[in-house]
C-alpha cells in the first residue's frame, strides 16, 4: 500500500448482535472520506448464531479452535467477493470485554485472513487501546469524527449507533484532529438491541422484534425502568463501556411480563439509555444520526425522539448507509493504523493518550 494519498479498503465488522458480517469499501487516505464503494452482507445461519452465543464470555484458550475457525471462514466468503483493494480490517467477533482489568478479546486470527485472502490485514484493534488503560470501546468515534466533516457540519453532532449496545459520540466539528482536546466524547450509552433480541428467539423464536412491533403492543413498566435507570453505570463519568451481557438483571427483571409488556419495556430501557447519556454532552447536539438496526425500529426511535430535544433521524436522511457503517469505520480505521494515525484518544475510550491500535498481518506468499 502506498505510504500517502488515497486508498481502497474493505472493513468487516461482526456486532454483539450475532446476526452476521458486513463488509464496505472506503476510499481514504486515513483523515479525508472520499467516497464509498461496495457493500456486502452475510447473515450467520441459526446454527452458527448459536454457536457464537454460546462462546461469549469466554477468553482465548484452545476450546475455542472451532469458533476461531467459523468466524474466520464466514469472514473470508464474504471478503473474497471484493475486488481489488488496498488492505482489509478485521474487527473479528467480541467474545469477552473487561477493560477494568486490561483485556479484550475479539476472536478471529487476521494472519489466517490475510493468506487466505492474499492480502494485508489490520486486525486486533482494542488490545493496544485497553493495555495503556483504555476502554478499548467505541472504536468508531474517529470514523464518525470524519463524517462530520464529509457531512460538512459546523456545529456539534452526535451518532448512536444501536447494536446489541448503545453508544454515542458526541463530535465538535470545528475541530480539526479527532484526537484534540474538545473533538470528540464517545461512550457506551447502555443495553440496545441485544435484551430485545434476547427476548424475541427465547419467547417467540424470531431473531428480533420486527418493526418494533411487539413493543408497540406493551405497556412499559415504569418501576422496571426506574430501577434501571439507578444503576452504577449510568453515574459514571465517560468515557466508559460495556459488555453485551453487563445488564443481566435488566432481562431477569421482565421474566413476569407478557411477551408485548416485556418487549416494551426492554425497548423503553434502551431508549431511555440514551436520554441519560445526553446528560453526559458538553453541549447539546443540534441532530441525533442514529445507525445500527435500531434505526429500523420505529418504536424505539419514537420513544428516542420522545425523550430528547433535538432532531432524532436515521443516517439514511444525511445520505449514508446505516447498515455499512459499522464496516466502514474498520476500513477507515485500518488505513489509519497502517499510516501511524491515532485510532482513540482520552476521550474516546478514556486512554491516557492518542494511541494507534492494530496488528497489520501480510500474507505468507
């Protein structure tokens, strides 16, 4: 890859939702967004969702061969529909996060994507973020940072991205750098998609509640709510991050409720989540762009615009593609690690300095 300029690169990003890879081409130069390329998805079947479901939390050990193999070989279908591009970044799949005692643990080996596909690969992006006492979590911050300059905005913006977790970044766009001072507040605003998700196979079968449907049938139970919203989490200072399953009691707390009560109730605590994290902004955003499959939730997205003063849209109503973000952020990120960029800063993930995350694996030609 060349040392300036623009670049080619392809991103694969597999959330803490469990329901598949996408993959997205940026062309970047590692600061300036240029323009976007193809876009590729690949769902898990119910086997291999299950599979993975059952790896979370555990940390690396040789039990998990079988598991390191599905993710790599799912990842490498769908990376070897592309054509050509510069390097590839491989976020692999979160098994386990605990930040508080320096580890992470993204399965998925990027030397065995790099031979397999021919090219470089930029994996193992939180390891370095977490070993110097980051949060290693969000990681699309940066990435968000340089839409809002290609969106041309001028005045503060925020993205929440709604996967199995929440999380917001807060951007000043006057800035120059992500990494200055005052550019960016990023941090995990709480349980998004996963509870619900969680509730709709365990109750219904179904991989998720369609349309927000089932909520919108339900009653939400305040006092559920209410003793939510007291938990520790919620008063610490950002940035700060979460694991998938951080808020067990939250599902153990609508066991008693109807499938529609439950549902809703889930999808209130999700989205007052949010409005509790506003409180944490230097300044109030002038637009809320929500990504992530959230988005597609039109009761959770009314409960959002309900409970803040400010426009709530989807990313599609600014031109982007709310299911590719994801993916996109990793290729940005990937060319910032191969060019020495910071990938999170004090800000972003809490790291006591801009630091530039990243295994760069070639392949064994």
């Amino acid at each position: 890859m060349k040392k300036t300029g623009f670049v080619t690169a392809l991103g694969a990003m597999s959330g803490t939702s469990l329901d598949g890879v996408d993959a997205a081409v940026v062309v970047t130069d590692g600061i300036t967004i240029r323009s976007f390329g193809d876009t590729a998805y690949r769902a898990y079947s119910v086997e291999e969702a299950a599979i993975l479901k059952a790896a979370l939390g555990q940390w690396p050990s040789d039990d998990l061969a079988d598991v390191a193999e599905l993710i790599e070989t799912v990842h490498a279908q769908v990376l070897s529909d592309f054509g050509d591009v510069d390097l590839v970044g491989f976020h692999g799949q979160t098994l386990a996060h605990d930040p508080d005692n320096r580890r992470t643990h993204q399965c998925g080996d990027g030397q065995v994507l790099a031979d397999v596909l021919g090219q470089t690969v930029i994996w193992d992006f939180r390891s370095a973020d977490v070993e110097l006492g980051g949060q290693g979590a969000p990681l699309a911050p940066f990435y968000h940072f340089a839409l809002a300059k290609y969106l041309k905005a001028d005045a503060p913006v925020a993205f929440l991205n709604l996967g199995g977790v929440g999380n917001l970044t807060w951007i000043d766009p006057t800035h120059e750098k992500p990494e200055t001072e005052g550019a960016l507040l990023a941090f995990d605003t709480g349980p998004a998609n996963a509870p619900i998700n969680d509730l709709m196979l365990a109750r219904r079968g179904v991989p998720y509640d369609a349309d927000g449907a089932l909520a919108a049938e339900g009653s939400v139970d305040e006092a559920i709510i209410e003793t939510f919203l007291n938990h520790a989490f919620f008063y610490r200072m950002p940035p700060k991050s979460l694991d998938r399953d951080d808020f067990v009691d939250l599902a153990r707390s609508v066991e008693k409720l109807s499938d529609a009560d439950a549902a809703a109730t889930l999808t209130a605590a999700a989205a007052m989540s949010v409005v509790k994290a506003m409180e944490h902004c230097p300044s109030q955003p002038t637009r809320l762009l929500v990504t992530g499959g959230g988005r597609k939730n039109p009761t959770l997205m009314a409960m959002l615009a309900a409970g803040l003063d400010m426009d709530v849209v989807a990313v599609e109503d600014v031109g982007l593609d709310g299911d590719m973000l994801e993916a996109q952020a990793f290729a940005y990120l990937a060319v910032r690690v191969a060019r020495g960029l910071p990938t999170s800063c004090r800000g972003t993930t809490g790291v006591r300095a801009a630091v530039s995350g990243g295994t760069i694996s070639r392949p064994n030609l």
